[in-house]
C-alpha cells in the first residue's frame, strides 16, 4: 500500500486521476440513493406496496449491464450467456411457482438476473485488462468460455460446489443469529416448514440479490474506478456499494414510518449481513457468497418466518 500511494504521489496527473476515481464512485452512489428516494416515494403516494421498491433497483442494474452488453458486445462470452440465462430461469421459475417470498415481478427478476451476470462478467474482464483488481470470480466461469464441456462439467462445478458448502457453513451462525432475532422479536411464525420448499424458495434471495446487488455492483466499481483509485480505496467503495443499498431497500416503508430507527437499523443489518457476503464475494467468488446467503434465508424460512 505504501508503494502503492507512493507511486501515484509521484504521477504527474495523479490528484485528477483520484478526483476522477471518487467522482465515477460518487455517481455510482447517486444513482443508486435517487432510484431508492423515487422508489420510496412513488410507494408513499400510490398504493403504499413498498415490497415493489426492491424491483427499482433491479430496474437500474438491469438496465446499465444491458448498455454494457451493448457497449462491449464483442467481450460476450457463451458460458457466461449460458449461465445468466439458465440462473434467470431459475429465479424465474422459482417465483412463477408460488415458492418465493419476494419476487414481486417474476419476469423481471429473471431478465435482471441473466443481465447482471453478463454484464458482470464484461465489466470483470474490462477490470483485468487494465491490471487493476480482477473483480469478482464466478468459479463455474473460471477459464476459456471455448474450454470442453467436460471439463466445465468436472474442475468448474467441483469449485463452485466447494465454494457453495463453504459459504453454507460459514454462514450457518449468521443464520441462527438472524432467526433467532425474528423469534425474540415477535414476529409472528408459521411454525416448521416442509424443508425441501424452503430450501429451493431461499435459492432465489440468494442468487438474485448476490447477483444484482453485490456481483455487478462490485464489478461495476472495480471497473470504472479501479484504474484511478487505490486498491484499499476501491475496497472500501467496493464493499459500502455492496452491503449498504441492499440493507436499504430492505423494507423500504420503515424510511417513511420511523426515518431513524430504520437508517440505524439498515446500517446494523448491513454491517451484520452485507459486508461479510460482499467481502466474500471480494475476496473469494460469488457461489460462496450466494451459498452464505442461502442458508441464511433457508433457516429463517424453515423455521416459519
């Protein structure tokens, strides 16, 4: 790190190159606080649903990895098209069957899904080529998209499936944590739930969101700013656009209902939740993240609430 500053110090350019970095970041944020406001807003003044909230953001990430698609469309990889679409379908699927708690907007979600990861994927390539830091790995995508389908099959889903258990198992604490403030709290239960139904219902929480509001966020940063920063600074940014948003539009009403309580609560859960699926997803790969986040939802969902 010292190296690091150092080298910058002495870069003829470099103090604009930083205010260039903080800015892309600043704008990243912006956009994302004014589609949350318009978002809270248009619930307020309407039907008051603010479940649909969570959709906006969806809407934004949807629509700027679409134009990066466009932008760089000759960086399009076939498995990683493969994927994103067979994870949209997924997420589609999940939701058109009555099973998930969240989806608001089925075909939406599946569209911001496969968008995401594609664009994802552009953006994490755009970060190599420029020698800053890779971005988030997605272990199923790990290696040339021409590679054979055998070896996808074996060395690719063996590390996906590693990184999968292993963020399951890291996540298992947070998830006792996590239920067990719904049960101090007095939220009203449904009792044990059937465990498979739950467990395919928390896939879609685990893979939308871990996509959407963490994979492309981070990518996203890392690419625009990574080159113009350093690297403990785009960690940082990294991670706050990873963990904070995403505890926001987390029942987005509490912001008209009691401003307070809900920001500090939104903070608390980010800090708790957020930052440690983002950093894994940082310092690891998506699948231990969304394997962390499944289980999460898993318990709470099988325990009835």
């Amino acid at each position: 790190m010292a190296a690091e500053r150092q080298a910058r110090a002495g870069t003829p350019g470099a103090g604009r190159d930083t205010r260039a970095g903080l800015v892309r970041l600043g704008l990243i944020a912006a956009a994302i606080l004014a589609v949350y406001l318009l978002a809270v807003s248009y619930a307020a003044q309407t039907d008051g649903d603010y479940n649909r909230v969570w959709t906006w953001e969806g809407y934004l990430a949807g629509g700027v990895a679409l134009a990066v698609m466009v932008r760089y469309r000759e960086r399009l990889r076939g498995d990683s098209i493969a994927l994103g679409l067979g994870l949209g379908a997924l997420v589609g699927a999940i939701n058109a069957s009555g099973l998930s708690r969240g989806g608001t907007v089925w075909l939406a979600e599946a569209v911001f899904t496969a968008v995401a990861l594609i664009g994802g994927m552009i953006l994490r390539q755009t970060a190599r080529d420029r020698r800053v830091h890779p971005g988030v790995r997605v272990s199923l995508l790990d290696g040339a998209w021409h590679e054979p389908w055998r070896i996808i099959l074996r060395q690719r889903a063996r590390a996906a499936g590693r990184s999968l258990l292993l963020g399951a198992l890291l996540g298992l604490p947070f998830a006792v944590i996590n239920t067990l403030y719904f049960a101090l709290s007095g939220a009203h239960g449904q009792g044990w739930q059937p465990v498979v139904p739950q467990a395919v219902a928390a896939l879609r929480p685990a893979v939308y969101e871990e996509i959407v509001f963490r994979f492309f966020v981070i990518n996203l940063v890392v690419a625009v700013a990574g080159d113009r920063l350093s690297s403990r600074t785009v960690l940082i940014g990294a991670l706050v656009l990873g963990a904070l948003p995403h505890a926001l539009f987390h029942g987005a009403g509490g912001l008209v209902a009691n401003p307070l309580g809900y920001l500090g609560f939104s903070l608390l859960t980010a800090l708790i939740f957020g930052l440690p699926m983002a950093y894994l997803q940082w310092r690891r790969d998506l699948e231990t993240a969304t394997g962390f986040h499944w289980v999460i939802d898993f318990v709470r969902f099988w325990a009835g609430y």
